[in-house]
C-alpha cells in the first residue's frame, strides 16, 4: 500500500509541476493558450513521474542487491 501511495503522489506531485510550467508558457500567447498549456504540461509531469517512479525503484533494488551474489566463484 505504501508503494503504491508514493507513486500516486510522485505522479500527482509532478503532474502540478508540468501544468504550472505548462501554464506560465502558455499564458506568454493567451488565456486560451495558458489553459490548454496546462492540460498537456500535467499530462507530460503525470508522465514523468509514473516513469521516474518505476526507475527509482529499479535503482533502489539494484543498490540493495549484494554483489557477492553476483560474482562467480573462480575456478
């Protein structure tokens, strides 16, 4: 459960990210411009955080690994 709230709010959290970005850009043109800027830029960070999550856990397993298990015995 707790995995699984953490990339809920790692997706939410950069999916705010985008739509601001994606706001400030867009509002440079026009209101219309800014709302629908917003829309992809939180599309685009809910995106990156889903992936970013599942790599972060990758590393995470990768670095709790021993390395003596990984090695073959010489001969």
């Amino acid at each position: 459960m707790r995995k699984r709230l953490n990339r809920v709010l790692t997706r939410a959290k950069y999916a705010a990210i985008g739509a601001g970005i994606g706001g400030a850009l867009g509002g440079l043109v026009s209101r219309n411009a800014a709302s629908t800027a917003a829309g992809v830029g939180a599309l685009v960070g809910a995106t990156v955080g889903e992936k970013r999550s599942s790599v972060d856990a990758v590393v995470t397993r990768v670095k709790d690994t021993d390395r003596s298990e990984n090695l073959l015995p010489r001969e």
